[in-house]
C-alpha cells in the first residue's frame, strides 16, 4: 500500500487502461485480427508469460485482484501487431 492507501497494482492498471483507452478514442481497433489464421503479439505475450508460469490467475492471486484486464490487453495488443499464420 502507498501513503494513499492505493495497492500499487492498482495505479499501474489504472495508467495502461488509460493507454488503451486513448488509443481506442483515436481509432486503433481491437478487432483486425479476429480472423482464425492470424496470431497476434497479445497471443504471444500469454505464450510466454505461461512458459513460466504467469497465468491470469496466478497474476490476479500475486497482486490481490478480482480483475485485472489481462483478456482485454490481450485483445488489444492483437488488434494493434497480429500476423498471418501458415497452418500447414
């Protein structure tokens, strides 16, 4: 806790919602990749993070969260940087 009696995790949530909601405001839109043959930067930021063992989850337990926006980054991050995928 701060001297505001704020839990830290909770400014920096509060200040990458913000972000995304900015970006969202001029025009950056979540749903370009919603197609099946793509992947997006948000699908391996989660790939990673999962390798070792970060999961919503676990990241929700560690920092005392009922939510934590991790599906919306998710989407977000996709709809901004998604690529291709060669399902071969």
């Amino acid at each position: 806790m701060n001297n505001k009696g704020q839990h830290p995790s909770g400014k920096v949530k509060k200040e990458i919602n913000d972000v995304i909601n900015e970006l969202e405001r001029r025009g950056v839109d979540v749903n370009t990749h919603m197609t099946q043959d793509t992947k997006g930067l948000g699908d391996v930021v989660e790939d990673v993070l999962k390798t070792f063992g970060v999961t919503e989850e676990r990241f929700k337990h560690w920092f005392d969260l009922k939510e934590c926006g991790c599906s919306k980054r998710k989407k977000w991050l996709n709809g901004i940087f998604s690529w291709k995928v060669n399902n071969k």
